[in-house]
C-alpha cells in the first residue's frame, strides 16, 4: 500500500484553512445520522490508515503494530485494538520524543511543536499540523449548530491556558466572518476583576472551565452581579459537577453547555441538545470504554475512558488512557447515532 493512499482521510477534507473547516463541517452535518454499521467501517478505514502509517514511522509504536504486516489491507476490526497495549499519560510523556513523527506529511498542513500543561507534572511535548487545527474548526461549528446559538454577539473566553495571555480583544478569534468580537479574559485575574470585564464587554456566550466558573459564579452572588447579555456558558472539562450548572442556571438564568475536552487531545465529545449525556466526536477520535478486564462496556455499564485521536499522524496517541471513567449511553432521543456518554468523572 503507498504512502499516499495511507493518508487518505475520512471524512475528506480539501485542505487546511477556514473553508475547509466549513466543508468538514457540512459533512459532519451528513455522518452524525449515518448508519452505526456503516460509520464504524470508514471509522476503522480511517484507524488502519492511522495505524499502518504509525506502525511504519514512529520508533514507539513499531514492535506493537507488527501484527499488522500479516494482516491484509482493509481487515482491521475493532477487536484488533486489544493487541495494542494501552498508554498512559506518564508514558506519553517520558516517550514523547519517540512517538513524534518528524516527517513532513502531505495534505496535514503546516506542522508545530506544542507544550502540554498539567498541574504537577512537566509539559508534555506534542507535534500538531493544520489539518487538527482545521478539524478543531468544525467541531466548533458542530456544537454552535446543535445548540443554536446567536454568534452575532460578543464572545469571552477565560482559560487556565492563558494564564499569560492579557486581557483584550481577539481580532481573530472566530472561524464565523459574521461573529461578534471575540474577548479574552486572563485567568491569571482574580474572580471579582473577571467578573467585572465579563459585565462591562457584555458577552452572549462564555467559555471557560469549572473552576474559573465557580469563582464567577461565587463572585456574582456576593455583589448580585447578573450580565444580562449572557445566553450561554460553554465549559471545556473532562468532568462537570452537576450542582455547578445548577448553581449557574440558579444565579445567572443561563444553561451551561458541557465539553468533554482534553488538551492533548481536543473534544472528545459535545452535550446532546435534546437529552442529558454527550455525543462522541467519532469522527475525530476513536473511543473505547473498558470495564475492568479491558473488554469494551454495553450501555449502561461503566470504565475507564481510553482514546485514538484519528487525525493527529505526527503525534499518534494509540489506546490513550485519559485517567477518566464514563458510563456508555444507549440510543439516543435526538437521533443522532454518534454513541453517548453519561456521567464523566474522573
């Protein structure tokens, strides 16, 4: 099989820059009602691709994968996953320098180093392209599709990542041209001066994490503080307290949309719009949810939450543990047939 056909992708995508973005999207449009037994077969086109790339490339992965040389193009099923052992994130980190794919890659975009921050541990050292940056793109627009939101209208986002990043206006902060300006907000402040900042920019929706919400939140009802303009709080976290989007719905009258998002590997699922629970970006990344025998749980069932990204080939994640645990959903009322998840916490 040649180099070039291995990196085909699916869903298909022409390029790396904001148009792509709304062709990935449309497409997304099509996929999240497409037949469960269908989906899984271009899923799993797309995971050989992953895999036979990095079984050729990256030094890390190489003895894991040779079960593939036997195995004939096109045959991988989503049993095969258990001959691949599962990585944590200590692993990621201590092996880095193997598991990155230096070589330039055709069709990915241009490619950068990025620098991981968890509390407690060193940074970890990942390569991304354009072609995640054009994906991260789409998602965006997948979630700003389901839950209707008005773009028209001022955006702040709050995250711990930005900690150095000062407070102020975006001038390209929206992939939509006819977005309201986008606002940054330093986390690095306290919670009575980002309350402040978010009452005088006058925002429609927020983004930001649980903990910088809390103190908000926290803020808001000490001074009865309400921004009027607010319509929706977006938060990115592996886990949500329930009683956190209570207490938000409670002092400010707004719903608070959960993102299941990692930093290493991006969203990994978005809330349903029509029940409690969140759609898999399966497009995106490859998700298994293991019992404790490492055998893949029914719905209802609940373990441990471990990821393929299926679009990084320079970073290859394989069987990424993500230290997190889910219950798996079943059927979903929406329709959508992207599997749900129920109840993430880690």
């Amino acid at each position: 099989m040649s180099t070039t056909s291995l990196l085909q992708f699916w869903p298909e995508i022409p390029g790396q820059d904001k148009n792509s973005a709304y062709a990935l999207h449309a497409q997304l449009l099509f996929t999240q009602w497409m037949q469960p037994d269908r989906f899984l077969h271009f899923q799993l086109r797309q995971l050989e691709n992953l895999l036979r790339f990095t079984g050729r490339n990256s030094p890390y992965w190489a003895e894991d994968l040779k079960f593939l040389e036997a195995l004939p193009v096109g045959e991988l099923y989503a049993e095969h996953l258990a001959l691949i052992p599962v990585m944590s994130s200590g692993a990621l980190q201590q092996n880095s320098q193997q598991i990155i794919i230096r070589k330039k890659l055709a069709n990915h975009g241009r490619s950068r180093m990025a620098r991981i921050s968890k509390p407690g541990v060193p940074p970890i050292k990942m390569m991304v392209t354009g072609l995640i940056d054009a994906w991260n793109d789409a998602l965006a627009l997948r979630s700003l599709d389901w839950d209707e939101s008005d773009v028209s209208m001022p955006c702040v986002r709050i995250f711990q990542g930005g900690d150095k990043q000062k407070s102020g206006r975006i001038e390209r902060g929206s992939i939509l041209p006819w977005s309201g300006p986008m606002h940054v907000i330093s986390a690095a402040l306290p919670s009575a001066d980002q309350l402040q900042e978010l009452m005088r920019i006058k925002p429609g929706s927020l983004q930001t994490e649980p903990h910088i919400l809390e103190g908000l939140l926290e803020q808001a009802v000490l001074q009865g503080s309400k921004p009027d303009s607010l319509r929706e709080i977006r938060c990115r976290a592996q886990s949500l307290d329930p009683e956190l989007s209570k207490l938000a719905e409670k002092t400010w009258g707004v719903p608070v949309i959960q993102e299941y998002f990692l930093e290493e590997i991006g969203v990994i699922a978005h809330q349903c719009p029509v029940q409690q629970g969140l759609h898999i970006n399966s497009e995106f990344v490859f998700v298994e949810i293991l019992n404790e025998d490492d055998k893949p749980c029914t719905a209802g069932q609940t373990g441990r939450v471990v990821v393929t990204p299926l679009q990084n080939f320079q970073t290859p994640l394989l069987r990424y543990d993500t230290g997190d645990f889910a219950e798996m959903g079943g059927a979903c009322d929406c329709g959508r047939t992207l599997p749900l998840l129920k109840n993430v916490f880690n």
